[in-house]
C-alpha cells in the first residue's frame, strides 16, 4: 500500500490552538486542513468528504453549533473518527455527542502533546487498519480479474475462430467468383461484404468483452445499466467453463416486459455476478444434473437477482463460515477466486445484501438483494415473494 498522508480537517476558531496543533501534525507527516466557521467547514466538507480521515472539531464556532455539523459530517461520511474539542464538557454534551457518533472528547485547555496526539493516534489507527483492509480487497479484486481475463482470452480464442472462418471462407468464395465470372453483380458483392460485416461485427464484440473488462477499476464510476446486459457479460465470462462442464443455463431474462435498468459499478457488479456463477458450476462439476438457473424480480421494494445450482449443497457447519474472509472450500491452489467476503463486500457497497440458501444433495441460491432505490426504472413488484429452492 502506498504511503499516502493521512488527511485531517479541524475547525477550531482559536488561531493559538490552530497553528500548535498544525505544527505539531506536519511534524508526524499529516495533511492537516485549518478551518475556523461552520460556512467553510460545510463547503469544504461537501467537496472533500470522502477524502478526510480524522475529524477534529471546536463545539463553539463564531457562526454557530458544532453540532450542527456533526450531523453534516455523519451524513456524507459514516466512516472517519469525529473528535470534539470544548472548554466546557458535561454529561449532556459527552451524551449527545455520543449519540450523534462521536469518537472522543478533549476538554480544553489541552496539551497537543499530552492529550490531542495520544487520541489521534488511537483514532487513526483503525482508520490505517480499514485502509489497508480496503488495500488487501482490492489486490485480491485484481488478482480474480486477472484469473478471470485468463479464462476470458480463453473463450475469445476460441470464438473468434468462427467469424475469422466465414471472413475466410467469403473471400475465398469472392476470389473465386470473380476468377470464374471476371466480374460480379452488384447483389452478389453486396451478398459477400453482409457475410464480412457480419463476421466483423461478432470479433468486435469479443474484443469489446475483453477491453471493457480490463478497464482499471480505480477510476470507474457508478452508471445506470442494463441488469440483462450484466448478467449476459457475466454468463459470456464463464462461457468456456459452462461449455467445458457441459452446464445447461436457465434464465428468465426474456420475461420481463420493461428493463431493469440499475445503478451501480458495472465492472465490480459483473465480477460478482461472474464469481457467483463460476462457484456454482464447480459445484456441480460431478453431478448427473447441471443446471444454472438465473431469476431476477423486483417484490416489496427490493430487487433480487438469484443464482442457483443443482451442486452438492453447503453443510451447515460451512455455511456460517463461508463469508468469512479467506475462507475457501476449494483445494489447495484452486481458490484463484474473489473470494465471497469481498464479493458480499461490493454487494453491500452497492447498498444490498447477499443471502444464501442451501439443501445438502438439492443445491445452493446465492441472491443478490438490492434497494429498488438503485433502480432507474422497472416493473412493478413481482408476484413471487421470494427465489425458488434450487431444483
């Protein structure tokens, strides 16, 4: 992980108090931001939220309550640590402070030394802990895409052969056509360059698989996209695996009248997708029955997108710890995955939650379960409750 400084914003009316704790702060390599009202500390906040790492903030400000910031702070960052600097801590203020999601407290007059960098210290240290598990989450997210791309170049290889055949074949034919006629018409020519375009056109989709999903996830940003588009590039990725295990796939992405159309990261989405599919037909690589059903419905405010399996099932014993990080039922150098704690991590990143169904010798549902709050547009809910055990 890189060493990147550690940001810290405090308001705090009082210049003394702000250029000691500045000068003390530079010293142990922290980017430090001064602000002294309430005005600039919303306009700074609203522009830099997600970049602040420790929040140092004066109660009594010149243009009002501290705590009416507080309240600001919590809702465009839920994750920073909020310490509050006052010369006059009670229970009341320690209470309520408390209840609105404060961290700690200093009292003034403080030593910076003495009182302010031992909390610091403290608070940023769990902040240094979610970084550098952030960190491993996403090492571990680009070492499953490259296993994925793998597999990817993989079925491009393979499918590109087809179009590069007809395009072939056409010329030949064209070649040919012209050494024993010395001319063509104008329909066969058209007839050729159709069989070309087309031919074309399929490559240029294959390559489009493997450029999108190569993008750098670091800059992605969320976009309203196609639920049906997600799941085809995700069912596309895990194509030679499925054809490899002669694995029948049953969806119903051709019953909805309207499109779900969602907002999310597609890149990140889509590895879930793929992760949860690709788990699904390991599980069924020894059964007689193989079958990869994928529902998506919208019932009570919520959309689900199911994947379910005619596996093994998962025992009871392995259920409660298959969300745990590393944890892995696959043997020794097969678990290349992402495994299903960060995939259950960029689930709950996209405000859902990812639930789990499972019957020893019947087979598994994994389900996707979002807020129809991500949703541009969509049906009204669906009549099924809930996804079917896997059959």
């Amino acid at each position: 992980m890189d060493d990147a400084k550690l940001n810290i914003l405090v308001v705090e009316d009082d210049e003394y108090i702000s250029k000691v704790i500045n000068k003390e702060f530079s010293v142990l390599n922290y980017e430090t931001h001064i602000l002294s009202t309430l005005a600039e500390a919303r306009n700074y906040i609203t522009d830099n939220a997600k970049l602040i790492d420790l929040f140092l903030l004066d109660l009594k400000l010149p243009d009002g309550d501290g705590f009416t910031l507080l309240n600001f702070i919590k809702e465009k960052n839920q994750e920073a640590p909020i310490i509050i600097m006052t010369g006059h801590l009670s229970n009341k203020i320690v209470n309520r402070a408390i209840r609105q999601g404060c961290y700690n407290f200093l009292e003034k007059p403080f030593s910076v030394q003495k009182d302010i960098l031992p909390i610091v210290r403290r608070s940023l240290s769990s902040v240094l802990l979610k970084k550098e598990n952030h960190y491993l989450s996403e090492q571990m997210l680009h070492t499953s895409k490259l296993t994925a791309l793998g597999e990817l170049s993989a079925t491009v290889v393979h499918d590109i052969r087809g179009p590069l055949g007809i395009i072939q074949l056409t010329c030949e034919d064209l070649k040919d056509d012209f050494d024993e006629k010395n001319s063509l018409t104008k329909e066969e020519l058209n007839d050729h360059i159709y069989q070309i375009n087309k031919a074309c056109g399929k490559i240029k989709k294959l390559v489009d698989h493997l450029r999108n999903y190569s993008r750098n996830d670091h800059s992605e940003k969320e976009e309203y996209i196609e639920i049906n588009s997600l799941i085809e590039n995700s069912l596309f990725m895990v194509k030679q695996k499925l054809r490899n295990l002669g694995i029948n796939v049953i969806n119903d992405l051709d019953n909805h009248p309207h499109k779900i159309v969602i907002k999310c990261f597609p890149n990140k989405f889509e590895q879930v997708l793929m992760n949860l599919m690709s788990n699904a037909c390991d599980a069924m690589k020894d059964q007689a029955k193989k079958d990869l059903s994928i529902k998506v419905f919208i019932n009570q405010g919520y959309l689900y997108i199911s994947i379910s399996d005619t596996g093994t099932g998962i025992p009871e014993d392995i259920k409660i710890k298959i969300f745990d990080s590393f944890f892995t039922t696959k043997p020794k150098g097969e678990g290349t995955g992402l495994g299903l704690s960060i995939v259950k991590n960029i689930v709950v990143e996209h405000g859902g939650e990812l639930l789990l169904e499972s019957e020893l010798g019947v087979g598994s549902i994994f389900t996707i379960k979002l807020p129809t709050s991500k949703i541009l547009r969509g049906e009204n809910d669906s009549s099924d409750p809930s996804p079917s055990k896997a059959a």
